[in-house]
C-alpha cells in the first residue's frame, strides 16, 4: 500500500542523518498505517450504524410517500380551492402541482445513439452537436517539435517532494478495508 503525501514547508526538528531521516519515515510509515486503520474501523462503525436506521429510515419514507399520495388526492377531489393558482398554502406548508421543464427521451426500445443515427441518415445535422475543444494530450504529445506558445499554450510541470512509507505485510493486512467488515 503506498500513498505519496506532499510535504509541507519545514516546521519541525529536521534530520541531521540517514539515520535520523530512516527513523522519521518509519514514524510516518507507522502513522499511516495507524491512520488506516482508524478509518477502517470508522467505516466500519458506520456501516453497522447505517444498517441500525435502515428499517427505521425506510418505513419513514414508506409513510411519507403514503402521505404525499392521500394529499394529492385530495388535491385532485378539491382543486377549487386553488382557484386559478397551482399551488395551496397550508398551515404547515404549500401543496401543489409544478410543470417540469420539457425534456426528451428516446422513444421506447430506442436509445441516444439510436437516434444520433437516425439523425445522421436523415441528414439533419441541425440536430447533431459537435463539441470541439483544444486536444491537450495531443499537444503535449507535440510539444517536442510545436511552438506551443505560438498556439496560445505552455507546458507547465512541478516537482514536489514525495513520500511513499512502506507498509509491512502484516500492517497491510492489518488496515486492508475488506478486513475491517
């Protein structure tokens, strides 16, 4: 398991030795491994807590959408009510009916390339978008022999200190997710 981290600008003790320098990323490498850990036995946690409100949270909106549903029936049985309006405030709300803005949807059994074919047969290319953009892999691919900077554009790469602790097998196993269930 490696995990690079970024090093921030030096505001401890720095290492005057390998040595030293070995200690310190044995402290990190432990700590990452510790902090795996923690986050496995979190997940953990929270698998079984969601799990204790499944049934709870899912007769709430069983109860909800039987509610929702007995409103707007009533809403249907007495639309006189909302006189030309389409919604009703209510003492503990406002009920009513929203027009959602139009969309489309192939028609049934057919799907987007379906119809992008269909389209391109009928030649009705008013219909076809095409969406063009700079091709980045591209031109940093030709960097090598393209003035890029004529085209608009620069290469810009950083180098940044890196640390990757090594996990042990038995640390690995320990912080492994798919042993913490």
């Amino acid at each position: 398991m490696k995990a690079r981290i970024k090093a921030p600008k030096p505001t401890v003790e720095v290492p005057t030795s390998r040595e030293q320098a070995e200690a310190v990323l044995l402290r990190v490498a432990e700590l990452k491994a510790a902090e795996a850990a923690a986050k496995a036995a979190m997940d953990a946690e929270l698998m079984l807590l969601r799990e204790c409100y499944q049934d709870e949270l899912a007769d709430i909106a069983a109860k909800i959408a039987s509610a929702v549903q007995a409103l707007e029936l009533w809403a249907e049985r007495n639309q006189s009510l909302f006189g030309r309006l389409r919604s009703l405030v209510m003492l503990h709300g406002r009920i009513g009916w929203r027009t959602n803005p139009p969309s489309l949807k192939p028609l049934r059994g057919l799907t987007w390339n379906d119809v992008l074919e269909t389209l391109r047969r009928l030649g009705r290319r008013e219909f076809i978008r095409v969406k063009e953009e700079p091709d980045r892999e591209a031109l940093l691919a030709a960097r090598e022999h393209e003035d890029l900077r004529a085209l608009g554009c620069r290469v810009e790469q950083a180098e940044e200190f890196f640390v990757e602790p090594e996990l042990s097998p038995v640390e690995a196993r320990e912080t492994s997710p798919s042993q913490a269930s």
